[in-house]
C-alpha cells in the first residue's frame, strides 16, 4: 500500500524538523539570484524569510491533506502581495520550485521517488491556485492605476 502525498509530505516536514536546518536561507539566496530586483521588497528579511517559508510549507502540506482553509488563504495571500506591484507567476513558481528542490536537497537520505512525486503534485496545485486567485484578484481589482 503506498502513502498518501500528505503522509510522505508530513514524514519530510518533520525530517527537516527533526535536521534543524533552515531551508530558508539558500532559498532566499536562489530566488533572489534568480530575481535579484525582488531584494529591496524584503524591508524586515528575517521575519518575512521566515513567514513565507513556513506559510508555503504549510499551504503544500494543507494541500496535501485536503484542508479548506489552503484556498482562502492563498487568495488572500497573493491579493497582499499585489501591494508590491506586479508579480509575474514565473516568480511565483520559482520560489514554490526552489523550495522543494531545497528540501529535495536538505532530505537526500529521505528522498525518495514517491516523496519526490508527492511535493511535485502539490507544487503543481499550488501554482495553479496562484494562478487561478491572481486571475481573479485581477478580474475583481484591474492593475490599472495600482503599482
């Protein structure tokens, strides 16, 4: 019988726990590489690192489990981010890719193929979500006149 991705997401989580290693720091390190016009949004580095780390680790895991709470949070999560401007969803995809390719990395010893399909699947509906509520914010509240 072969684990559901919330159980092999959850036996990573607290894998990465169990380590101490904080995932946060090459992962901010790529995105910002990769994006490095994004460094000046981040005013408060340390708490913000910290939040959106934890809250999409949290959003997979959410996905993963079927919790009703993931769209209204991801909704409101990516209505907040507007206040920065435009974020293309090729950013928004980054960071959720680079993220599993950290813990991909961190958890070696414990990745496995239906770990590594298990993060896959959700990232995917994750982006999706992103996709999907971006859409709608932007049919609700059109980019004209805001940053």
């Amino acid at each position: 019988m072969s684990q559901t991705d919330a159980a092999l997401i959850e036996a990573s989580l607290l894998a990465l726990a169990e380590s101490g290693t904080e995932v946060r720091h090459r992962l901010f390190d790529r995105f910002f590489e990769a994006y490095p016009a994004r460094r000046k949004d981040f005013l408060a580095r340390e708490a913000t690192t910290i939040r959106m780390t934890d809250e999409t680790l949290q959003i997979l895991y959410g996905l993963a489990g079927e919790e009703s709470w993931v769209w209204p949070l991801v909704a409101e999560l990516v209505a907040t981010h507007q206040n920065y401007g435009h974020l293309p969803l090729e950013e928004y995809d980054a960071f959720v890719d680079l993220l599993v390719a950290e813990l991909a990395e961190v958890l070696a010893e414990q990745w496995s193929a239906p770990t590594a399909a298990a993060w896959q699947r959700q990232s995917e509906r994750l982006k999706a979500m992103i996709a999907k509520a971006s859409a709608e914010w932007d049919r609700v509240l059109p980019r004209t006149g805001r940053a």
